[in-house]
C-alpha cells in the first residue's frame, strides 16, 4: 500500500524555510498552493514508480508459472503481454514527468541558485530518478533472465529430439528468427513430438517479444541511467555527509555510556572511602573511650590524710 509522503515533504519544505537572517530567503512570488503542486506531482510519480515495481514482482512469478507449465497456457502469456504493456506505458510516463521536472529546475537555477525550494525539488527528483532506474534495471535483469531460461528450455527440448546444441549455436539460431531452424528434422509422427515442436516455437515466440521490449526500453533506460550517474556524486555527498553524522551520534552514544559507567565507578569509589573513612573513625573513638574507662578503673584510690587530736594543755 503506497504511504502519505506529502506531510513528510511539506515537513520538509517547513524546515527549509526556517532559515536564518544571514541565509538566503525563499522566493515563491507568495504563491502558497507552489510547491503543493509539485508534492502532488512527486507523490503521483511515487505511486507510478512502486506500481511498476509491483507488476515487476507479478512478471516475475508469470515467468516462472509458464516455464513451470507442461504446456503453453494462453491465457497465462496474454497477462504477462498486458503486465509488460503496463509496465512500458507506466515507465514511459514516469519518465515524461521527471524530464519536466528536470527542465523547471533547470529554468529556476537562471533565477534563484540558492532557492530553498530549489534545493528540495533537486533532491526529490534525483530520488525519484534513483529508484526510477533501480526498479528498471531489476525490470531489465528479469527480461534478461527470462530468456535464458526460454534458451535453456529450448535446447532441452532440442535434446529430446536428439538434436544437440551448444549455447553459441543455439543464439545463432534465435538471431535469424526463424522457429523452422530448431524443428528441422524433428519427425512429427508421435503426440510427444508435436507438443515439443509447439514448446520450442512458444518459447521462441517469447524470446522475439522479451528481445522486443527490451530494445524499446533501452533508450529510456540509459536516458535515466546518464541522469541518475550524473547526479551521483552530489547523492554520494549527501550519503557520506548522513553517515558520518550517524557514525558521530553512534560514537557519541558509546563515549555516554563509558562516561555513565566510569562516572557510576567514580561514585562507587567514593562511597567505599567515606564509608572506610567514617569506620576508621568510629573504631578510633571506640578505642579513645575504652582506652579512658580501663585507665580509670586501673587508677588506685588515694587513703585520706589522719588527723591528729590537738595536745592537751593539762
């Protein structure tokens, strides 16, 4: 299910325009509703991106479904054909919108180079392009993939037949686009070779379309892939610039924890010594007042001096 990004692109353009008296101001001639417009048109080509990857991922399991049949199913290739058709209508469109996108930025930087929202419709684009030519490549690798697998059933099937082929000599075979060059010789006497001969000429069929759409596609491809190489290395910046500062905070994050520690070892330490300082302490006013009450009680007592009657004076 596609996600609401455009709070978190508003969010963003908000931020940006938080800048300070020494940066420079935004300039959008008033107009509130400017960039609304374009966050809608980012969001639709979003959308239109993560369909195509989603029939991408359908494609995918098509392909595997027909080469897993014993048999061709009709009804299984004509939905592949359309999901391809949609795919190609879908990206073409994609591209449009980004090369109109890309010719405004162009315009803007005339005007204003240092424009806020400048800044925030390069970096949407450049992302948008970057999964525009992800999710295509995966596309062209799966078309790819597809047809050396239609290869690899073709020339089991030429086995079979007892016609054996190399790789090299089966592509020779495909380059002259002729389904007669694989079932020449193959006697059609049995069922068996009959439903071989229809495999072969099937997976033919779908080898000339995949190599097909993927000449059609090829100019767009590298269109998009020149863009997005182009616009690498400033991406390549930003990349190095966001991890380094979540290296920092990952550091910073590790040195708050040493101090935490050495800081709760630091107290623990002083605890023990004021602690050993006040028993010391109370141990020496122990000893203090049993050493005064032994020497009291050692102490002998003096006798009182005798007195002496006074002489009569009779």
């Amino acid at each position: 299910m596609t996600k609401d990004r455009l709070a978190a692109l508003r969010a963003a353009q908000s931020d940006e325009d938080d800048v300070g008296p020494d940066d420079v101001a935004v300039n959008v001639d008033g107009n509130v509703g400017y960039m609304d417009d374009f966050f809608n048109e980012v969001e639709e080509i979003r959308e239109m991106i993560e369909k195509i990857q989603n029939n991408v991922e359908e494609v995918k399991k098509k392909h595997s479904e027909i080469l897993s049949a014993p048999q061709t199913d009709e009804k299984v290739k004509q939905e592949l054909d359309d999901m391809m058709t949609d795919i190609k209508k879908t990206a073409n469109r994609v591209r449009a919108k980004l090369k109109v996108i890309e010719q405004n930025i162009e315009s803007e930087e005339h005007v204003s180079k240092a424009s806020a929202d400048l800044r925030i419709k390069k970096t949407q684009h450049s992302t948008l392009s970057r999964k525009f030519v992800e999710v295509m490549t995966e596309y062209n690798r799966t078309q790819t993939d597809y047809r050396e697998r239609c290869k690899g059933r073709i020339q089991r099937q030429l086995e079979i037949t007892g016609r054996n082929t190399t790789s090299e000599e089966l592509e020779d075979m495909l380059e002259q686009g002729n389904p007669a060059v694989f079932t020449q010789g193959i006697i059609m006497e049995t069922q068996q070779a009959k439903q071989t001969l229809a495999d072969i000429e099937a997976r033919h069929e779908d080898i000339v379309k995949l190599e097909t759409s993927i000449r059609e596609l090829h100019d767009m491809f590298m269109d998009m892939a020149m863009l997005v190489e182009s616009q690498g290395e400033l991406m390549n910046r930003i990349e190095n610039h966001v991890q380094e500062a979540q290296d920092y905070v990952d550091t910073a994050k590790q040195d708050t924890k040493k101090a935490i520690r050495y800081q709760s070892k630091a107290r623990r330490k002083k605890l023990m010594c004021a602690a050993i300082g006040v028993g010391v302490m109370l141990l020496l006013i122990l000893i203090l007042v049993l050493y005064f009450i032994i020497n009291r009680d050692n102490t002998p007592s003096t006798p009182p001096a005798a007195t002496h009657p006074p002489p009569d004076g009779g």
